[in-house]
C-alpha cells in the first residue's frame, strides 16, 4: 500500500516523504537501541547499583560523583532520578544528598552527547560508530543466545550499542539530503532568523521534543544533526539544549505527579536545578556563546580558529560543520558542569524552597494505602524490585502494628475494649488482603519486563513473603473470632493464664521485630536470630501445653476457658511459623 502510494506521488514528494519515513524509522531505531543498552546494563548492576548509591551519597560532592558516574553507566538520568525517588521515600537517603546526585545525574548525561559527537562527527573522517554497529550487533547477538544470565545482559547491553549507533548513522545519513531540500531550509530559516525570540521558540521545540520521546538523548542526536547540515545556526542549536534541559525535568515531574511528597520534592529539586541554569545562561547568551566558540577555537585551532559561534549569520566550511557535534557537546558539558559548581553550594536553600513548595500533607495517611509504588513500574524493571522490597517493610510494619491490637485483645478488661480492638483486628485482615493484591499486581507488571534470572527469582520468593504477611493478617481476624466466642460465653482468663499468654505474646513479638530487621537488611546471609526466635515460641508453646494438660487435670480452671487459652497458644505459634517462612524466603532471594 505504502510503495503504491509513493509512485503515485511525484517522484520529488515520493523522495522526500520516502526520506522521512526513513528518519522516523531510525529514530525509533535509535531509542530501541537506547532502550535495550540501558537495560542491560542495569540487569547487570542489579542490586550492586541500589547498595553503591545508598552507601557513597554521605555528602553532597560524594552524591555528585555518584550521579556522574551511574548515569553515564545506566545511560539515563530518567532511571538515575526515579532510583532516588525510592531511596528518599524509603529513608535510606536525605533529600539533600539526592539533589546532589541529580546535579551529578545532569552532569553524566553529557558522556552521551559526546559519544553521539564521536558517532556523528567519525563519519565525515572515513569512519563511523555506525560502520561498526552490525558485527557489534552480531558479537550481542551470539552473547544473548549463551544460558549464563551475566552473558545475557552483557549481549543486550552490546545488542544494544550497536543497534543505537546503526539508527543514529541512519537518521544522519538520512536527514542530511532532507535538510537540504529547499522547502525545508526555508522553513527553518524563517523559525531561526528571528535572533532572540527564536532561542526562546526553538527552547519550547527542545522542550516538547524531549518530552514527547521521553528522551533527552535523542534531541540531542536531532540537534546535532540540524547544527551539522547547517539548517539551524549554532545559537538556535544552543537554544534546543537548554529546552532539552528543561524537557527531561517535566517527564520525572509528571512521572512523580501521583507520588508521595518525597517524591515530588525530589522532582521539583530536579526543574529548580535546570530552570536557573536555564535563566543564566539566556541573560548571558552572546557572552556564553563565544566562551564556547574560544573553548571550540582552543580544541579545534585548525578548524575553528577565531569563528564567532555566537553570530546567526556566520558560514561554517565543511570541516567546521563536521565538527559541530563536538560544539553541542562542550555546550551541554559546560552548562551543567557550571550550574553544578555554582549551586552545589546553595543544596540546603534548594532543599528550603521545595520544601516550600510541595509541603507536608495534612492529617496522616491512612494505613491501606501504598506508601512507596506509585503507578506503574519504572521504565527498568530491575529498578522497580527496588520500591517492591520498601513496600513489603511497609507491609511488615503494618503487620507488627496488626499484632499490637492483637496483644491488647487479649488483654481487654471489659467487652467494650475488646470490641474496640476486634473491630481494628477485622480492618487490618482486609488491609493486608488488599496490600497483598496490590503488591502481587505490580510483582506481575514487574516481571512481563525484560529481567535477569537472579530478579525472577527474586520475584517468586517476593510472591512468598507477601502471601505469609497476608496470612498473619487472617491469624489477627482468627485471634478477634476466638477471643469474641470467650466473651460471648461469659468466660474469663484468670490471672496466671494471662501472665503465660503475655508470656508467648513477648516471644512472638521478638520474633516480629527479628523478622522486620532482616527484611531491612541490604544483603542478609544468615537467620539464625529468626531461628533462634522461632525455638524460643515452640520452648513457650511446648511448656505452656503440658502445664495446661496438668492443670486440666487438676481442675486448676474452668475447662471452657482452658479451651479459649490453648487455642489462643497455638494460633500465637502459628504466626511464628509465618514469621520464620518470611526471613527464610529472604534469605532464599538473596542465593
């Protein structure tokens, strides 16, 4: 249909409709390539990555380095910004710290624009990244074929490379003749020949560009294209990089739009960040400029020499063209190694004003709901395991608040206070039957994304934990239904039975906070406190069992009440059984 078209149409319109399906097509190459690279090589961080931030962010210029140095591995300042997002929501990290690993986060985004500088520019000299990409692609290929899930990721992450240099070889290749179709130049000539309210026109084109591919990285390789043809003067290819700034701030702002307030600040630190570098560099536009054409002049004396980048007007020769790639990418290195130097000093002023911005929530939240998933998984599934494994402590904590009313229930004095705390006991069993589900849902979004073999497991014994935490909310309903039947019956425990059930109640709790601690454990290689805790209720269970069959015999009590009491000893013991199954599933997750 499309080829019946194109030869219907005059052979000049077939050529260029031809070339810019062409150029989409290598785009979408391009952020395949982009997508598959990034992915990989987070699978191959994995945990490794989430354990290296939390434990190197102690300061800011230590944050800094940190951002540096993962984004440019993880080739997304998006997954950097959303890492950090679970980290502040979850404690791990202060708001403080996490500003400055976005400033680094800005600063290791510029290893890609050079590395597009290296592909775009190579291609005029005789060589080209994309001249290598198909045997790269062929070498990734072999590696994803092998069963090691190690050589696995390394093929995706290769795969991937090469898969983004052929798209990116492609869309220059392609755009070049478009670009130099007179209806085109044109066009673009009339946008751009407007000098000052043409920077601030092509910022918004950088802007929608980077939000609508949700990639920075990808108007940037447009940008350096439209500078390279020469369709577009230095200034108004200058004016696309700080819209491409701005653009990658709205996609975490929207992305953080449903979240939580740790969240939303972390986003808005992130546009603060980029907005006043932003405000800067307009208000000393021609000065910018030309420090980057003496920087330019300095690198390339042959080619540049004394060429006044900061002039609308100015021809570039054909070696100066090739070069401009190299230009782009000193600009963006510039902007953001800058705003970087002059605001790091001011993060806890930055940290005031978000604060200001999006403050506290009143009143409280309400338990049922999530604290730290919001909305769908990140765009790498290997980083949402991240906020599933906060969710289940939450989950955790929940369910050790569950077993303070448990206590209290047992404990009431009159059947009004028991009715009070059975009402709490039959709520928390609908709650953790609906975190349960909720966890579970997003486990299986997680999980129909690209992941290693070390993640699926991790899932399944995921799946594990959460289905015993729901378990020990049914024990808390079946605890209320036990104690309401005591109560129904006129029946009563008499001292020295509450003293033995406050007695198993003290080693259940012991074994809640051992569980509850191992869950927050980065790497947990034993569980010999869980054990430990686990004997101890059975050592409880077991004495208090014969003790009862003595005093059975003995007509020491009621034997109605004796039945509540034994009854209530072994749903405690039990939720120790939950308890013990959890760390073991964690300890599972982590061979």
């Amino acid at each position: 249909m499309l080829f019946t078209i194109l030869a219907a149409l005059p052979s000049a319109n077939a050529d260029v409709i031809w070339k810019i399906l062409t150029a989409l097509g290598s785009l979408g190459m391009f952020l395949y390539g982009m997508s598959l690279m990034s992915g990989g090589l987070q699978k191959m961080a994995g945990d490794s990555l989430r354990t290296f931030i939390g434990k190197m962010t102690s300061n800011r210029f230590m944050g800094v380095l940190v951002g540096i140095g993962v984004t440019a591995l993880v080739q997304s300042s998006t997954a950097t910004t959303l890492l950090l997002v679970s980290f502040v929501n979850a404690g791990l990290m202060a708001l403080s710290n996490a500003i400055g690993v976005i400033m680094g986060a800005n600063i290791g985004t510029t290893v890609t624009a050079w590395i597009f500088a290296l592909g775009m520019s190579g291609s005029g000299k005789g060589f080209s990244l994309g001249m290598i990409a198909v045997p790269i692609m062929f070498i990734g290929f072999i590696l994803r074929s092998l069963k090691s899930s190690k050589a696995k990721n390394l093929g995706e992450f290769i795969f991937g490379f090469g898969f983004l240099f052929l798209g990116l070889s492609t869309l220059t290749a392609n755009m070049r003749p478009l670009l130099d179709t007179e209806g085109v130049k044109l066009f673009l000539g009339t946008l751009a020949g407007g000098k000052y309210w043409s920077v601030l026109l092509f910022m918004v084109v950088g802007a929608c560009l980077t939000l609508m591919m949700q990639s920075s990285a990808a108007t940037m390789s447009i940008t350096m294209a439209l500078a390279m043809s020469g369709a577009i003067p230095f200034p108004i290819a200058a004016a696309m990089v700080l819209g491409e700034n701005i653009g990658t701030t709205i996609t975490s702002n929207i992305a953080a739009a449903s979240a939580n307030v740790s969240a939303k600040r972390t986003a808005r630190a992130h546009m603060l960040f980029n907005l006043f570098g932003v405000a800067w560099v307009l208000c000393l536009y021609k000065p910018f400029l030309k420090l980057i054409g003496f920087i330019a002049g300095i690198m390339f004396p042959g080619t540049f020499g004394d060429a006044d980048l900061a002039s609308w007007d100015v021809a570039l020769s054909t070696d100066q063209a090739l070069m401009i790639p190299y230009i782009v990418a000193i600009l963006h290195t510039l902007f953001n190694i800058t705003n970087t130097c002059i605001l790091i000093w001011f993060i806890p002023v930055i940290e005031k004003i978000v604060t200001f911005i999006v403050p506290n929530a009143k009143g409280t939240e309400e338990v049922f709901r999530l604290k730290y998933i919001k909305g769908g998984p990140m765009a790498a599934a290997e980083l949402s395991l991240n906020e599933a494994n906060m969710e289940i402590i939450h989950f955790a904590e929940i369910c050790y608040n569950d077993f303070d009313y448990i206590k209290r229930a047992v404990n009431a004095k009159t059947e009004d206070e028991f009715n009070e705390m059975n009402a709490k006991l039959v709520k928390y069993e609908e709650i953790t039957d609906k975190i349960e589900f909720e966890i579970a849902s997003y486990l299986n979004e997680v999980s129909k994304g690209e992941i290693s073999q070390a993640s699926g497991a991790r899932i399944k014994q995921m799946y594990k934990i959460i289905g015993e935490m729901e378990s020990l909310g049914d024990s808390g309903e079946s605890i209320g239904r036990l104690l309401n039947r005591k109560f129904v019956h006129k029946k009563e425990f008499d001292p020295d039975m509450l003293k033995k059930l406050n007695r198993m109640l003290s080693v259940v709790e012991v074994a809640y906070q051992v569980m509850i601690d191992n869950l927050r454990k980065d790497k947990l290689t034993d569980i010999t406190n869980a054990v430990d805790a686990e004997y101890n209720i059975n050592e409880v269970r077991n004495a208090l069992r014969e003790e009862h069959i003595v005093n059975i015999e003995n007509s020491a009590y009621d034997y109605t009440s004796g039945v509540y009491y034994i009854d209530l000893i072994s749903e405690l013991e039990k939720i120790g059984d939950f308890i013990i199954n959890i760390s073991e599933a964690r300890l599972a997750s982590e061979n």
